[in-house]
C-alpha cells in the first residue's frame, strides 16, 4: 500500500521559515518524481516545486516562488522536501506532496501552513 505522510506544516508569523517534509512508503522512491503542491480553499491546486528522480536531476519551481522555495530529496530517507523562507500571509494554504512515475500518480493528505502575526 503506497503512502505519502507529510508533516512540518504549522502557524508561522510572516518572514518565518518552515520545512515540510514528505515520507513515501510503498514505492521505489528513487524512481518518482517528487512534488510539492499548494492550494487555497476554493481555488485548484498549484505546482509549488518538483524534483525529478536520480536518474536525471532536475528542479522546476513555479515561477513566482522561484527564491523562497527550496527543494529537496532524500532517498537513502524515502522523503522529499520543501524549505519555505520569508513567509508571506499568501503562502497560507494546504500543502500537498505527489509521487509520480509514468502512469502512477499518489497524494498525500496535506499539511496546513497559516502565516499569521
């Protein structure tokens, strides 16, 4: 059974910083493409950042977080994960982590982050 668990989501004051994480169980971790999605009540899921397998190295990040956004993976882990720097009240939403290789496609079941002073 394929699982995606992410965590590190939380209330954070505006600049602050957060690190989410995502543990994948269930595949061969290392031949998915790992991303992070974002979305608002109300509004469609959008593309955060997306990290490709070690088969070929490749990072896109949606234009507008390019700078704040970091991501990574960890295979030896089975984790992938989004570093999010100088968070601004607009970064609040449900944070969700995909796995994908070919036709497979698996979700997890989010992680809020609310920015709030």
């Amino acid at each position: 059974q394929v699982q995606l668990v992410e965590s590190g989501g939380g209330l954070v004051q505006p600049g602050g910083s957060l690190r989410l994480s995502c543990t994948a169980s269930g595949v061969t971790f290392r031949r998915y493409v790992m991303s992070w999605y974002r979305q608002v009540p109300g509004k469609e899921r959008d593309l955060v950042a997306s990290i490709a397998t070690d088969f070929f190295v490749s990072i896109n990040y949606a234009d507008s977080e390019k700078g704040r956004f970091t991501i990574s993976r960890d295979n030896a882990k089975n984790t992938v994960y989004l570093q999010i720097n100088s968070l601004k009240p607009e970064d609040t939403a449900v944070y969700y982590c995909q796995a994908q290789s070919g036709p497979n496609e698996y979700w997890g079941q989010g992680t809020q982050v609310t920015v709030s002073s």
